[in-house]
C-alpha cells in the first residue's frame, strides 16, 4: 500500500465503519440502560462510549498531532488500569449526551488531522496511517466488548440483524484435516495495521498434526453433557473443575434446560440451541475438558495459525486462510452483520488452502497456549495494551467471531483472556497430534 490517498480513504472508512457501529449500540437502548451495570464483569455502555474517544483523541490529537488535550481532567476516568470494569459505575462518568458531544468533537477534529497529516515515511505512529488504523481497531474491540453488554443485559430484544446464509452443511466434509509437519511463517512484519504482539514474522518448526474442519458445534457439545462430561473430574483441569463446582455450571453460559430440550437466550430472545452451529459462551477449562473427553486436545497457537495461513504449494503464509484479498460477506461471518455463527460448514469460499473452514469470523477459538511475546517482539506504541498481559494467566484465542469487524481480524491476530471466561464469543476446535519425528510431506 504505497498511495498515501488510498491509505487515508482507508483510515476514513475504517473510522467511519467504527463509529457507525459505536453509536448503533448506543442507541438502540433508553439512556438509563447507557449508565446501568448490567454485568459487573462488563462497563456501562456509556464508560466504552467515553474511553473510546478518550484514547482517540490521546493518540491522534495528541500524540499523532501533538494538540492540547480537550479534557485531561477526564483521561483518568476512561483509563482502564486505574478503574476495575465493576467500579467504572460509581465513577463520575460523562452524562450520554455530554459523551455524545465529546465523542463528535474529538472526532471532528481527527477528521482534519487526517487530511493534514502525511502518512507516509514519517515517524512509526504515523507511517502507513498506523495510529488511524489503531484506534479504529480499538473502537471496534470495543464494539465487541459492547455487544457482549448487549448479550448480558436483561429485558426485551434492542438489536435485530438478519440470519446468516444456510451454508452447505458438513456433509461430505472430513472430520479432521492433515496438517504436514515442517516450518512456517509465523506473525508478520509486513501487514500495516497489525499491532504490536502479532509481529515479527518469524519461522516456526510444527510437527504434523490433524485439526477439526469445522468449529466444535453445539450439538457435538450436547453429547459431551448428556455423557455426564460436567460430571466426570478426569477431563478437567483442577483450576476448571474447581470453577465448575465453585458456581454449578453445567452447560454453556445463557443456556438452560427445559422440557427435555436446551434453549438459550441470545440478544433477548430465548431460542432452541441450534445442533449444528458452533458452541459459544464457552470457557478455555470447558473447551480444554471436551477435548479430552473427546480423545483429543486444544490446537496450539502455532497450529491454529499454521492451518490458517500455510500454503502447502507456495510455502507462504498468506493473510487469511482463502488468500492475501480483505474479507467479503462470502468469506467469512464478521462486523456484527449477523447476530450469531453460522452453521459449521458455511463458508467454503473462506477455507483455508488445505481445506479448513470457519477460521476467520463466527467464534473465537481457545487455543491450549499462553499470551506470550513472539521472538522480538517490541511493546509499540504502549506496554499497556499487550506486553503488560503476557504470561501465563491468559490464554490465547484466534479467528475472530461474527461480532468483530474486519478491521481488527486476520490470520495473524491474537486475542487473550483468562481461563474462567465465557461472556466472550468464544468457541473451539479440536486437534490431535501426527506423526511426532517433525518431518513426513
Ligand atoms: C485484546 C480484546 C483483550 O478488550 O481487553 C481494548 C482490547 N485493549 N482496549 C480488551 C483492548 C484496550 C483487549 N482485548
Ligand atoms: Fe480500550
């Protein structure tokens, strides 16, 4: 991408795409439902309204432009270090209106920022429109975040969206597919927008090994339950199986039993669980705990990307599994278009070269693997948004789900989270080891 007009059409509508999100979730609820706490696992509605335009106008006004801040006296307020989710409530937060009036100020004067600035060949921040594409990242992981909001808040429907396409199914499909063993290219050192803990491109050594097709689907999920897979200690890591007794969960989160059939609630709605869409609202020790009830275990981070990525023919990683072109609505299931996965199997024209499905968009898949930083790797532009995670408290998750937009997914993007959580759009696949002498074609 080497034309600057091209580069700030991109940012605008990268932004433009964000904040049409933002303010659709901040919208379609009265302006009591924007101050409540719905979860104490979650913020307001109106604290993420704020934040996002905080930090918007901290790295492009000031930072990017070097303006005087509009209001320091709120950047405490919107810091997400100094505030825990459960306390942002009693916080002395920006009335809808007044975070309305910020957020279409600061946004204003970004929009001037970008006619002005030039992207190319200054400074990193600045350099192919980073800094525009990080923040519209950042709005959207916030879209995210929001609608995760929007599935725990309780009353009647406020979001619509229509269904997903029926998609060809799983059959025919094989079960699993063979990954050889042998390098790829891991990360990436290449791709403009990718933040810091996805670079750099570096080669990794994966010995074959066999992944699931298709995501795990609910009803596969359905079996491990009525096997007694809640039941049985010896699929479940001590930390999971302590979580489970701890607060009685026996099922995905929002799903319950009633009358001999599982139902779930979805953005208000109470609906049959659906047999053959991906499981969602699973934590990392439930997918962990099927997967060994299964015989099988979690892909690794290494192997999650390496069936998403590898060309066998050229030797490439390529920027997502169908090829290096940005996702289109036959690619994949992203940006909120639909308000849940679609069914395993949909999306053939998005499989990966060795004919793996559904590995960008409809869940975030777990992987076994810690957040860790790749080798040389810099905190760019600040330590707070990774490397202060890297450890092995977080586990990673790969792929995206049908809630974040395409800006902030492709095959190299790294997502995190504790173990224990499941209010996140999070589902799995499953993988089993090849032959382990690290060679066979
Ligand atoms: C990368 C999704 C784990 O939401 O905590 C938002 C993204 N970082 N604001 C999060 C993020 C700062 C982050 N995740
Ligand atoms: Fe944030």
């Amino acid at each position: 991408m080497t034309d600057p007009e091209r580069l700030r059409r991109r940012a605008l509508d990268a932004l433009t795409t964000a904040r049409a999100r933002t303010t659709l979730l901040t919208s379609c609820v009265g302006e009591g439902e924007l101050t409540a706490q719905h979860s104490p696992l979650m913020s307001p509605l109106v604290w993420d309204l704020a934040h996002i335009s905080n930090q918007e106008e901290q790295w492009l006004l000031r930072a990017v432009a070097g303006r005087e801040a509009l209001r320091p006296e709120i950047d405490s307020i919107y810091d997400a270090f100094e505030h825990p989710r459960a306390t942002r409530p009693t916080l002395p937060l920006l009335a809808p209106a007044e975070a309305r009036v910020y957020a279409s100020d600061v946004r204003g004067r970004v929009l001037d920022v970008l006619e002005r600035t030039a992207l190319e060949g200054g400074p990193p921040l600045v350099d192919a429109a980073f800094a525009f594409g990080m923040v519209a990242q950042h709005e959207q992981q916030h879209d995210e975040t929001m609608l995760i909001t929007h599935q725990l808040r309780r009353g009647p429907a406020a979001l619509d969206a229509p269904e997903p396409p029926p998609g060809p199914g799983t059959d025919g499909l094989p079960a699993e597919v063979r990954v050889p063993g042998g390098p790829f290219t891991m990360g990436t050192s290449a791709e403009p927008w990718a933040l810091d803990n996805e670079r750099p491109a570096h080669a990794r050594v994966v010995p074959e090994f066999f992944i699931d097709t298709v995501p795990v689907t609910n009803g596969a999920y359905m079996a491990f339950i009525a096997e007694g897979g809640y039941r049985d200690e010896r699929w479940w890591a001590p930390e999971g199986w302590a979580q489970i007794r701890e607060h009685g969960i026996g099922a995905p989160l929002f799903w319950r039993r009633e009358g001999g059939q599982w139902l779930r609630r979805r953005f208000g709605v109470v609906e049959a669980v659906p047999e053959d869409e991906p499981v969602l609202h699973v934590s990392w020790y439930e997918a962990d705990a099927y997967a060994r009830w299964a015989g099988r275990r979690l892909p690794t981070e290494e192997e999650w990307e390496k069936a998403a990525r590898h060309d066998p023919v050229s030797g490439r990683s390529l920027r997502y599994p169908w090829g290096d072109e940005d996702p289109t609505p036959a690619h994949a299931n992203l940006g909120q278009r639909h308000l849940r996965p679609a069914p395993a199997g949909s999306y053939p024209a998005g499989r990966s070269p060795l004919g793996v499905r559904q590995l960008i968009g409809d869940v975030w898949e777990w992987t076994s693997s810690d957040f860790l930083p790749y080798p040389g790797f810099v905190a760019f532009p600040y330590r707070e948004y990774s490397e202060v995670f890297f450890g092995p408290g977080h586990k990673v998750l790969r792929g995206g789900s049908f809630a974040v937009d395409a800006v902030a997914c492709r095959g190299t993007f790294r997502n995190w989270d504790l173990p224990v959580r499941r209010q996140i759009f999070s589902g799995f696949r499953t993988a089993r080891d090849g032959a382990r002498d690290g060679g066979g074609a």
